[in-house]
C-alpha cells in the first residue's frame, strides 16, 4: 500500500500518555483537564439519556445548542451569526478543522501553518492534496514574524490557519495582530482558519475572537470546543462558526465525514451554555490559580520560562541544563523523575532543537505541586 502519510506515526499526545502510564508517571503531557464535568451537566446528560431522542441528531447540530451558540456570540464577542446558516456542531474541534481545510483546500493549493502548530492541521492539508507552508516561529520567544509570513503569500495561497491562545506556546494574539493579518489578505481570495478552543482560557488580558474583526469574520471559520470549556474532551462535542457561503460547504463535508454529534451531549450541553456561563466567565480564574501555582513550583527548578498568556499549558526551556534532545529529555523525566511533558519539537514539521518541553497544568492543585516537588530534583 502507497501511504498516503508515509511520515506520520503514533501522535506524541497518545505516545507520551502511554509511557505516562507505564511508568506511572504524573501525565502532565497529553492535555486533557483531569476533573470531573460540572454536575449541572452531567445531570441534565443523564436526564435526556433518559427522557429525549437517542437516534441521530441534525445534521447541523441540534437547534438549540446553535442557537444558544448564537447568542453566545452576540453576548461575548457582539457577532452575529445566524444559527440555522451559520453555525455547525461538530465531533470536537478536530473534525472541524478537518471539515473547514477540505472544503476550501484542493489539490495544489497553499495553506499557511504557523509553527509550533497543533499537529491535526498538516496532515488534513496534505490528505486534500494541499501543501502545507510553514512559517516557523522561533523559540524560546515565538515572536510572530510578519515579514515572512507576507514573503510566504503567494497566488497559490488558499488559506492562513491561526490559533489563538496558542497551544503549544501560551501566547495570545491581541487586535494589533489580527489589524495585520487583514491588511496581508486584503483584497485576495485567501481564507482563514481561527482555532480558537482555548477561547475561555485566557490570562492578563482578553480573547480577541476572530468574530470581533470585521474584515476577518467573513472569510473565516471560527473553531471551538466544548472539551476544553467543560472538562470533556472525551465527550468530543466541538462548533464552527463561519458565513453562510463557508458553511454551506463546510456543511457538506460534515453530511458524509460524520453526519452528525452525539445528540444526548448536544442537548444537554444547550440546557447549559447561556444559563450556567459563570463556568466559562470564571474558567481563566480558575485555570490562572494553577498556572500560578504551577509556575511557583517550576521557579524553583532550573527550567526557564515565560508565564503562558493563555491555555492550560507552560512550556519552559531547559537550554544549558542538558545536552538531550526535548524528545529525550521528556523520556527520561517520565521514566526517572515520573512526570510526563510533550517536547515542543513536535509541533514542528522538521523536529528543531529548540530545547523547549510543555506541561499542561489541568490538573488538581495536589498533582501539580508533587510534579513540581519531582521537577526540582532533575539534574
Ligand atoms: N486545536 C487545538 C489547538 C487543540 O489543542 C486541540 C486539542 N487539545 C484541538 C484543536 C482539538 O480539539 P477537540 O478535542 O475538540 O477535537
Ligand atoms: N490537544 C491535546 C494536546 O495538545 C491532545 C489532543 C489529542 O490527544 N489528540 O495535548
């Protein structure tokens, strides 16, 4: 057989959960919160297992949590996004983006990742027949680097994925950044992709969705998920918002790649969303307390970094404390030191030596504080 993805292999996040596991390892690598859902719910879940339809929802999404979508936007980000048109449930964030890249990518055209990149976007491209150019941010800094991302645009560019706040590094873009990728697609056919799944997740300061800018919204879609906001990622249960034009398409890709969502999830989830929106108003309180808990621990290890803008990962460097590749030293922190981290390196397309490895600190204060008491003693 002639693989289509000769180069790709295991994901690390499965790759280093695993070794987590097997050495009974503090998993601080794949990033998933390590608390239950809030009860209010699982409760209503439990309800419509019981009381509503288990068959196959819309194929859109169940109307109601579109709409209560809809008025999210309006309330949050003062967009306005029509539900039956406009807004689409997905099988997490994951799908997608799988659905937005290949209803707009074909074969040939040129989409722009910016690394470190969430490692979904490239393989999706190149399944579409589309190449992936990559504008590799630096570490330990990441600065973003606007001259070559305006050298990287060419007649071929079909599309610009972005992700805001950032999983690997932390960081967040401000209005400043959005001002200058719109004056870049300006009067071209370019589309954008804003994966915003850690939209609730941010630290000094605000999350500047997509939505909110007006050149922007039109030619974009605008990617959330209901894992990182409510604690169940495994319930995979994600959204899109984009113009009626982009949905119509983006639509037609999600009829044959799922179909539809778990319906019971979709009810209970628009049972909750406007009315308990103190979970996500307070969800960046909630996670700066560990990121601040976790940074206190980590100052007293010979890590270096910069306290993440937003996301439940830090990311730190350890220049100068060992020779070991990021991918080497993650291995041995989870077999000796029993913490297991991601290496940054995979968020590149050539893995780089930018001896940078990520931590995800959605876990219990008491897990966070025994991996920092574990992370002094490396050597
Ligand atoms: N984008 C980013 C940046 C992510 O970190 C993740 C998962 N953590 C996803 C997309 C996928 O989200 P989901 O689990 O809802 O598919
Ligand atoms: N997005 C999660 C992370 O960055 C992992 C998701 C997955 O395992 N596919 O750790």
């Amino acid at each position: 057989l002639k693989s289509k993805l000769p180069d790709v292999g295991t994901t690390i996040f499965t790759t280093m959960s695993q070794m987590a596991q097997q050495y009974n390892a503090l998993n601080l690598s794949q990033g998933f919160p390590a608390f239950d859902p809030p009860a209010f719910l699982t409760e209503r879940l439990v309800h419509h297992l019981k009381h509503s339809t288990n068959q196959y929802a819309p194929m859109a999404g169940v109307p109601a949590l579109r709409e209560a979508l809809s008025e999210k936007a309006v309330m949050l980000y003062g967009a306005a996004y029509n539900p039956e048109t406009e807004i689409t449930i997905t099988s997490g964030a994951t799908e997608a983006l799988f659905c937005a890249i290949s209803s707009v990518v074909g074969i040939g055209d040129e989409v722009i990742v910016i690394e470190p990149a969430y490692d979904s976007y490239a393989p999706a491209i190149r399944l579409c027949g589309g190449i992936p150019v990559y504008l590799t941010l630096e570490s330990p800094d990441f600065c973003m680097d606007w001259e070559q991302l305006a050298r990287l645009i060419s007649p071929k560019t079909r599309l610009i994925i972005i992700n805001t706040p950032n999983n690997p590094t932390g960081l967040v873009w401000e209005k400043s950044d959005l001002d200058r990728l719109a004056a870049l697609v300006r009067g071209t056919g370019i589309f954008v992709i804003s994966d915003e799944v850690y939209e609730h997740i941010v630290f000094d300061g605000a999350h500047f969705s997509v939505m909110m800018h007006e050149e922007l919204a039109p030619r974009a879609f605008v990617i959330g998920s209901f894992g990182k906001t409510f604690h169940i990622t495994g319930w995979k249960v994600g959204y899109c918002y984009a113009p009626e034009g982009l949905t119509c398409e983006f639509r037609k890709v999600h009829q044959f790649l799922t179909f539809s969502v778990s319906v019971t999830a979709q009810f209970a989830l628009a049972d909750i969303l406007l009315r308990e929106k103190a979970h996500y108003l307070g969800l960046s309180a909630f996670y700066e307390h560990k990121r601040n808990l976790f940074n206190d621990c980590l100052k007293q290890t010979r890590f270096r970094f910069t306290p993440a803008k937003g996301t439940f990962f830090q990311t730190v460097s350890f220049e100068g404390l060992t020779d070991e590749t990021d991918r080497e030293l993650v291995e041995r922190l989870t077999r000796e030191t029993q913490v297991a981290a991601i290496p940054v390196s995979a968020f590149y397309r050539h893995p780089k030596g930018g001896k940078m490895i990520r931590f995800c600190f959605a876990k219990d204060d008491d897990t966070l504080l025994a991996a920092g008491e574990r992370l002094c003693k490396i050597q």
